[in-house]
C-alpha cells in the first residue's frame, strides 16, 4: 500500500507519518508539498491512497482532484481530504470529484487511524475483487476453449460413429445390391437369346415370303416356325423380363442413392425440412439385410408434417435405434435400462460394440434438436424408444431465447 501525503506543512506530514506508523498501519508513505508536486508524483507512480489537504500555496487540494477527475486512470488512487476548514460547500465539491473521506485537523489519533484503515480495508477489497475478475475471466476463457474443443471432438465422434456404422453396414449392403442385380443379369441372358428368336422368326418370315406365293401355304409355313421357335412365350415372356429388369435396377439405384444420402458427412449445422416418413423408408433399405433374417419389420407409418431436422443426422439415429433392436433380439439382450445412454456402455463382446450409439443419438436429439429420447422396456416382452422433436423452426428459436 502506497500513501503520499499531500501537505504544505512539514510539521503536519510528520504528525501524519508518525501516527500510521505509530497504528502500524502497513504502507509506504511518500511526500509531495503542494498540489503541483502532488500531480507529478501521482503520475510517475502507483499510488494507492493520498491525504490531500484542501489549502495550499499554487494549487488547492480542490483543483488537484479537477486535474485528476480528468484522467482516466485504469486504477485511480482514492483521496482522502485533510481540512481543517469545515466549510460544507468545498467538502461536497472534493465528494463530487471522487474523494471517498475527510479528516478534520487537528488530527484526533483515533478519527485519523480508523479512516484511513477504512479506506485501506475498501482498497483491499477492490484489489482482491479486481483479482477475482480477472480469475474468473481466464477461467472462462479457458471454458470457451474447452467448450470449443469438447464440440469440435464431439463432432469427430459423431463422424466416426457414422462410418463404423457405414463400414459394418457395407457388407450388408453390397449383398442387397448383388440379389436384384444377379436376376437383371440372368434376364438379360434371356433378353439377349429372345431378341435372337426374334431375329431368326424375322429372317425366316422374309425367307418364307420369297419361297410361297401361294398365301396359305405361307401362312401355314408361318405356323410351324412360329411354333418351333416357341415365340408366344417370347412374347409373354419378353416385357415381363423387362419390367422385372427395371424392378431391379430400380431398387439398385434405391439402395445406392440411400446408402449414398447415410454415408454423406452431414454438415452439422444445416437443418432442413424434412418428410420422416421417406426417411424412415430409406433408413430401413440402408439395415435391411441386418434386420431381414433377424425379424419382420412392420411400418405403421403416419401422416407427419415435414420436420426441421438435420437430415443425416435423424437417419443415423434411426440406424442406430434399428440395429440395435435387431441385435437385442439375436442375443436375447437383458436391458439395463439406467446406463444405456452412457456413452462407451455397452454389453456386447469386446470388439464388438463401441457402446457410442445410443449416446449419440441421445446427443442429437436432446442437444441438436432440443427434442426428447425415452425408452421403456421389458424384458421378455420388448423395448420401445421413442424420440420427439419441435417440428417448427420457431419452435427450436424460441427454446434458443429462453
Ligand atoms: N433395443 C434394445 N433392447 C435391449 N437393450 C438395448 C437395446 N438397445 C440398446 N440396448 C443396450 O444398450 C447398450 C448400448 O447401446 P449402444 O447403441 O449405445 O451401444 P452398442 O450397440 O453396444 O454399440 P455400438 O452401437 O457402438 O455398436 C447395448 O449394448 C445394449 O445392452
Ligand atoms: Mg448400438
């Protein structure tokens, strides 16, 4: 704690000296004579507290604190007027220009100590406050960053879950495009031996035409080749193959424009419109071989508005949910209903599960969505989870303002 003492008298800096001393009242205590050499100290240096006299020659104690009033000081010392005039009017000047007390001289020891160790105690706590700020301060500075880093390594997670789901789904996949494409294959075998049926029933109409004049004997000639070559089935059979082909590479392109859609690494802030229930449809092509041996699933699908989602994000949900269910009923899994959105829980053998995926869903919905997820099971009799989210962009907005 720096003090200087402002005072014309030497007399009364001493007086003044002696008595914080005498209090051992801690500090350092500096001198200036007039208001002058007051201003100059206060600049080149750190001073915590002056008692600064009302009356001196060159500058009164008044036009001190003006000069000061004007600074902007990051931490402005405090003043405490020394006066022995007890005129009211200049004393609410010197409160008006930031003083925070006055001593009346002749010094009564015990005024004299009690309001500068008021002071002093006030100082402190500024001090200890100031610190305490800028604690807090870089401790939520430190926050933020951790926050920033925490989401950064969130979204990493989410990415990663997403392609060990892509890369365990791959396989499944392939084979689910293999089967409508080995029958298109086969059919164009067939294709490929009717389109040459074709062509021999017409090299052998033109043939015909040139051997028989006679249009019955044409005709009858006709007959036999149209029978030989057995082209009534051709013809019956030749567009059902070819509506069958498209069938089938139909729900190939399905397949790889699902697969396509899951597998994109989905910006985690764009929030679109979406219908569900088309959701839902291309969720169960991209798990259909893990689910199709395991069970039957049934759809009761039901009008839904278009929900403000992010897509990618509400399918990898889904995925999650469906395998899930689909292992659960492979492995007769016990529900341990209090830690299944923990992350890393799982009970699957090691190697096996990450334990990440019903975490992460729980994240996207709750925290992306502002939406709920619940589960309600019973061993022996099943699980069923339900997820809800705004399906109004205002809605999600206003929680935000909240
Ligand atoms: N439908 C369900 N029925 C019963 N138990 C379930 C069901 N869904 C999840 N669980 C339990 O919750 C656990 C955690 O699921 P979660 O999806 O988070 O991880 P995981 O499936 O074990 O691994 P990962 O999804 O990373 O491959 C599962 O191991 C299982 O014990
Ligand atoms: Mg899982």
């Amino acid at each position: 704690m720096r003090i200087l003492i402002v005072e014309d008298s030497r007399i009364n800096q001493f007086i003044a000296r002696d008595t914080l001393i005498k209090y051992n009242i801690p500090c350092d205590i500096e001198f200036a004579m007039d208001g002058e050499a007051a201003l100059e100290h206060i600049y080149t240096h750190t001073i915590d507290l002056v008692l600064l006299d009302i009356i001196m020659p060159k500058m009164t104690g008044l036009q001190v604190l003006e000069q000061l009033h004007q600074i902007k000081f990051v931490d402005p010392p405090k003043v405490i007027m020394l006066t022995t005039i007890s005129d009211a009017k200049i004393l609410k000047a010197c409160f008006d220009l930031g003083a925070v007390d006055y001593i009346k001289r002749p010094f009564e020891e015990m005024d004299f100590v009690s309001r500068v160790n008021s002071t002093i105690r006030d100082i402190e706590n500024e001090n200890a406050m100031r610190q305490a700020k800028i604690m807090l301060e870089s401790q939520n500075a430190k926050l933020l960053e951790v926050n920033e880093t925490l989401k950064e390594t969130q979204y990493h997670l989410v990415q990663k879950e997403k392609l060990v789901a892509i890369g365990e789904l791959a396989a499944g996949i392939a084979h689910e495009i293999n089967n409508p494409l080995a029958f298109v294959i086969s059919n164009f075998t067939n294709i490929k031996q009717y389109v040459d049926r074709f062509k021999t029933f017409i090299d052998a109409s033109m043939d015909l035409t040139n051997q028989h004049d006679d249009l019955s004997k044409f005709k009858e000639a006709m007959l036999i080749k149209w029978r030989e070559l057995d082209m009534a089935f051709v013809f019956e059979d030749f567009p059902e193959l070819i509506v069958d082909s498209q069938k089938g590479l139909d729900r190939v392109a399905k397949i790889v424009s699902s697969m396509r859609n899951f597998a994109r690494l989905s910006d985690e802030n764009y929030f679109e419109y979406v219908d569900i229930n088309e959701l839902l449809d291309e969720v169960l092509i991209v798990v259909n071989n893990e689910v199709k041996y395991i069970a039957t699933v049934q759809k009761e699908f039901n009008p839904c508005p278009p929900v403000y989602c992010n897509k990618g994000q509400i399918e990898q949900v889904f995925v999650n949910l469906i395998i899930n269910a689909a292992h659960a009923i492979k492995s007769n899994d016990e529900a341990h209903l209090s830690n299944i959105f923990d992350p890393f829980f799982t009970t699957k053998p090691v190697g096996q599960g990450t334990g990440l995926g019903l975490s992460i869903s729980h994240n996207i919905v709750v925290d992306k969505h502002h939406g709920r997820i619940s589960v309600d099971s019973k061993v022996g009799l099943g699980t069923c989870f339900t997820i809800e989210i705004p399906y109004r962009y205002e809605e999600i907005n206003l929680e935000e303002n909240t």
